[in-house]
C-alpha cells in the first residue's frame, strides 16, 4: 500500500501546486473522483480500486497537505464512452482535482484521449492495461503506478 499512498500523494500535491485551472484553494478540500465499473462483468475491479483508495486516504489521515480530502465515486460500467461521459460529468459538477481510475483497457485508451484537454488534470490509470496509455498515446497528466 506504500506505493500507492505514495504515487496518490505525489500526483495530487505536483497537480494542485502547478496552479492550473484545478489548482485548490488553502482552505478547499481535496476532491478526487475515483471511476470505474461498479455494476457489469467487472465491478469486483471498480470495487476494488475504490477500497483501495479509502485505504490510502485512510492511511494519510483523510487529509493531504493540510487539506481534507473527499472521494467522489462514479460507475462506468466498463464502457469507454460511459467512462469519458462520467470522466466529464464529475469534473464539471463535483470540480474534482484529480481521477483515479478508469479500470478497463477500453476505458483507458478513451481516458488518454480526452485527457489532452485536461493538461493540468493529474490522472492514475488503476488497471487499465493497454501499454499506449502510457507510452505511445501517453499524456503528461496520466500516469499509470
């Protein structure tokens, strides 16, 4: 678990302190969206991913640098166009600083894509497998622990 406390930890404070257009206020909880299946063939992953995070958060004392943090959960059912609609929908609406997820290898590829729009936005790939998530298609913001 202290490899992924440590990768959540680094990304967030890189992402929050670069002062981009995501960047949190002294004062402003941290909000993470945490994205993956929760209903379909592979909601055990989606499950697991978003343990794994409480567990982390957990583990920081549900704050990082000073700041309380706040895990926002959302199902994408293992379909990539779910999964960039839920990507979008939860940054608009909840203002999230940063993503976990997706899970799938379809959702992934979908991820690094619509991620170009979203430089400043630090995203963790969790399972999504495919190698050009982080390496031939590989965005700057997405990283993959």
């Amino acid at each position: 678990m202290k490899h992924w406390k440590m990768t959540l930890t680094a990304l967030l404070i890189a992402g929050l302190l670069a002062g981009g257009p995501s960047a949190a206020t002294a004062a402003e909880e941290i909000r993470i969206g945490v994205a993956g299946p929760h209903t379909g063939f592979a909601a055990e992953f989606g499950a697991a991913e978003y343990k794994g995070a409480e567990l982390a958060l957990e583990e920081l004392g549900g704050e990082i640098a000073g700041r309380p943090v706040k895990l926002i959960k959302s199902d994408t059912g293992c379909d990539a166009s779910q999964a960039v609609k839920k990507f979008r929908d939860t940054l608009l609406r909840d203002k999230v600083h940063a993503f976990i997820g997706p899970v799938c290898g379809n959702e992934g590829m979908a991820i690094v894509d619509w991620a170009k729009d979203y430089p400043d936005l630090p995203i963790v790939v969790a399972y999504a497998a495919p190698e050009d998530v982080t390496m031939r298609k590989r965005q700057y913001n997405v990283v993959r622990p």
